[in-house]
C-alpha cells in the first residue's frame, strides 16, 4: 500500500489497498484517504443505513451516500 497524506486526518500513513469504487471517486479515495480513516467512515456509514433506513442500490440514497463520504472524508466536491 502507498503512503497518502489523508484530508481528514492530515497524516501520512498507508493508504487504502484498492479503490474502493470505480472512476474519479475511487481514484480519489485511494489517492486522499488513509485506511484508518476509511475505516472510520466504513463505521459511520452503516450508521447512516440503519437510522435513515437507506438502500444503497437506490441513486437517490446511493448519491446521499457519496455526499456524505466527501464531508465525513473533507474531499472537495
């Protein structure tokens, strides 16, 4: 794993193995996020699910979703 400066924590530490989706936001996770954070975000989004009741498979809830990595992750828009 490459070492990342993440732009939510500010460290420099190991970045994610893969990105984790296809396209720009994947290539932007992997490039600006550290495992540790993404693993905090893994965390809060499934809190997110289960207390809106979203299901990801829906674009609305899918895009919500995104929306919410990027301010959680402090990723420009």
């Amino acid at each position: 794993m490459a070492q990342v400066t993440c732009s939510k924590c500010g460290n420099t530490a190991e970045g994610l193995e893969r990105a984790p989706f296809p396209g720009s936001v994947g290539e932007e996770l992997l490039a600006r996020v550290c495992a540790a954070c993404w693993k905090e975000w893994m965390g809060q989004q499934v809190i997110l699910i289960n207390e809106n009741k979203l299901t990801p498979a829906d674009p609305q809830h899918y895009a919500l979703l995104i929306a919410e990595m990027k301010k959680f992750l402090l990723l420009a828009d």
